[in-house]
C-alpha cells in the first residue's frame, strides 16, 4: 500500500470509523478490528484514487465484509504484527521534520482536531495548520511515497513513533474522567506501547515510555473524588492506584537501566516511580524529583517540564521558590493558556499566601474551557478562597 495524499488517507479513516459504528452496532466487532478498518479504508481510499481521475459510481453501502483470511494471514506474519502501530510507522516518514511527521500521525491516524494538536506543542492552531498544510505540500510535490518500512529504517523513525504515542496518551490523559474516546485512546495506547516492547526490546526509550504510559494510567482509578472532582496527586486515595500496573512499570524501568543509555522518557518514567513509590514509603521524596527533572530538562527542555519542576521545588523549598522558579521560564505568554500552567500559578500562590493572585490564576484556568471534572476542581478551590 502506497499513498501521498493526506486528505486522502484522513478521509478514508474517516469513512472506516463512521462504517465501523454503523456496522459494529449491528452485526457486532469482527474478529480483527484494526485489520476491518484498515481493510475499509484501503478500499475507500482506492475508490477515492478513482474518483480523481474517472467518473465512478456512487459508493456501494453495502455492509462490508470482514477481511478475507489472506489478509489477516499476511498481517500476523508483518515485522509490525499490528494495523495500527503499523500505520504510524509508515507515516512517521524521516522526510518531513520531526513534528510535521508526528502531527499529521496524530491527524490522520487518531482523528485529533487540530486545535487539540496544536495544544500539545503550546502553539495556536493557525500555526498549527499552517504546519500541517506545509508538511501535505511537500508530500505531494516531492512525491514521498508512504509504505511500511522494513527493521533496518526502524530507527530514524521511533522517535516520532514514541512521541505520537506519548502525545496521544497525554490527549487521554487530560480528560480526568477517563470516558468515553478518553478511556478508548488511553486503553489504544497503552496497548501499543506493550506491543512496541516487545518489537524493540533492546531500545531502552521503548521501555522507559512503556513504563511512563502504565504509571500514569495507574492512577487513573483515583483521579475523581465521589462528586466527579478532580483529586491532585498529593490528595489521591493511594489505595485505589493499579499496583499491577504499577509492577510491570517498574519492571520496564529495570529492564531499561540495564541496558544503560538514559533518555527522556525513562527519566519522566522515573519522575512518576518516585511518586509510586509513595505506597511503601509513605512520602514523596521532592528533592529527588526536583533533580530528576534537572536531568529532563537538560536532555529535552520543554515549558511543560519546567512548570512541573516549579511545582515540585514549591514542596521541596516552598512556594516562593516554586514561583520563582516559574517567573524564569521563558515564553510565559505561550504557557497562559496551557491550564496547568494557571493552576500550578494557583495553587503556588494560595500556598504563599497570596489569595488574591491565586484567585486571578484560577479565575484565568477556568477561562480556559477545563472539562467538567477540572472545572468542577477549580471552582472548589476558587470558593475556598473566598471563605
């Protein structure tokens, strides 16, 4: 299968996924999903191809049939034994820069709007687009061709594959309710990060987000109170975290220290196995976070790390050094409206003190559209100001 056209290929995602509710409800889920979309996808995009060229007849709506054994008989003997990771291999393609390769997987693959892509890198979604239409331009005119790549062209393109993963996790994560599509994506990757362990044992970076995925996902059982509030970190009830999860994630980070080649996704994995390990100890060893943070932001500097090392000095050193150290990121004006952002703001003045600032930051978090279970958070907060 060879394609350039992104509009095609999100069209015809699209098609499968809509067929997919219209026929699943129905008759029921085929025995291999992924392969039934992928199979009516192709198919819609064939016709697609078709249609750019001839005049054809309209499209048939007939229920479409599961893949033929051939088909699935092919797939199980793959490099990439999955449908899906499959396709995001074959559309991180080394010739687009970094994000143009991880943006359009996101697009094309998972459905997200560009506005929630454009979240992810603290950009607005005009920039956004404007990436996006770029990056389908040189597709077209250098006529790069989209086709699975074999394990020798593995590496150029895993660390796009980690960071369409890692960014696809943290679109489910930000949904503290965990329902629907949220649960559905979280559930998708977590799986495919599995999966790419065991494609890739020996990449330590595989490990280390594996791990990162099944610590966070962990803890998802107690991230809403008995209203449908969300509960912070420090407030969660510890005894509803997943400990299996938990086990295999530290078992990952292991296997990856063993291996010795650090990296940003082990050192994230570690962050949150400090907070895991909570359960046996009791406390939350900040200065330890604080340094591996240090690590982070040395390897991969990001705005998103900086504001959680602020937050993780504030219970090492005290608010005012957490604020502190959030007035020396550079580029607040990209991170306004990042609600994280106005909640650790938040959060780190009403511990100094300061209620009427942290009254502002919260007012400017809920300004932000939050879901329901963080609007539901902040206002709390908010009202508690006020007594």
């Amino acid at each position: 299968m060879r394609f350039r056209d992104l509009d095609m290929a999100e069209e015809a995602f699209a098609f499968a996924s809509l067929r997919a509710v219209e026929t699943w409800s129905r008759d029921g889920p085929p025995r291999d999903p992924a392969a039934w979309l992928y199979a009516v996808g192709r198919r819609r995009a064939f016709d697609l191809g078709r249609r750019a060229t001839v005049r054809a007849d309209a499209v048939h709506d007939a229920p479409e049939p599961e893949p033929d054994p051939e088909t699935i008989l092919m797939a199980a003997f793959e490099p990439i034994p999955d449908e899906r990771l499959r396709l995001i291999f074959v559309c991180c393609h080394p010739a687009l820069a970094p994000e143009a390769r991880i943006a359009l997987t996101l697009r094309t693959l998972y459905g997200l709007s560009v506005e929630r892509i454009a979240r992810a890198w603290l950009t607005s979604e005009v920039a956004m687009l404007q990436r996006l239409t770029r990056a389908k331009r040189k597709i077209r005119d250098a006529g790069i061709r989209f086709e699975i790549p074999g394990p020798d062209a593995w590496p150029e393109r895993l660390d796009a594959v980690l960071a369409t993963l890692e960014i696809a996790y943290a679109q489910a994560y930000e949904d503290a309710a965990g329902a629907g599509d949220a649960a559905d994506l979280a559930a998708e990757t977590l799986r495919l990060s599995g999966l790419l362990v065991e494609l890739a044992p020996a990449e330590p970076e595989v490990l280390g987000l594996a791990a990162l995925i099944r610590l966070t996902e962990a803890r998802r059982p107690a991230r809403l109170d008995e209203t449908g509030a969300m509960m912070p970190l420090s407030e969660q009830d510890m005894g509803l975290w997943d400990r299996r999860l938990i086990g295999e994630a530290m078992a990952l980070l292991r296997r990856a220290a063993e291996l010795g080649r650090s990296g940003p996704y082990q050192l994230m994995a570690a962050i949150h196995g400090v907070h895991a390990t909570r359960l046996e100890t009791g406390f939350t060893a900040w200065t330890h976070v604080v340094a591996l943070y240090d690590a982070l932001l040395a390897v991969r500097p990001s705005p998103i790390a900086a504001v959680n090392r602020a937050v993780a000095l504030a219970e090492a050193q005290g608010p005012d050094a957490g604020l502190a150290a959030l007035s020396a990121i550079e580029g607040p004006e990209r991170l306004a409206a990042w609600l994280p952002y106005q909640a650790a703001r938040a959060g780190l003045f009403a511990k100094a003190s300061r209620g009427a600032e942290a009254a502002e930051a919260l007012r400017a978090a809920l300004a932000l559209h939050p879901a329901p279970a963080e609007r539901l958070f902040l206002e709390r907060r908010l009202a508690a100001l006020a007594q």
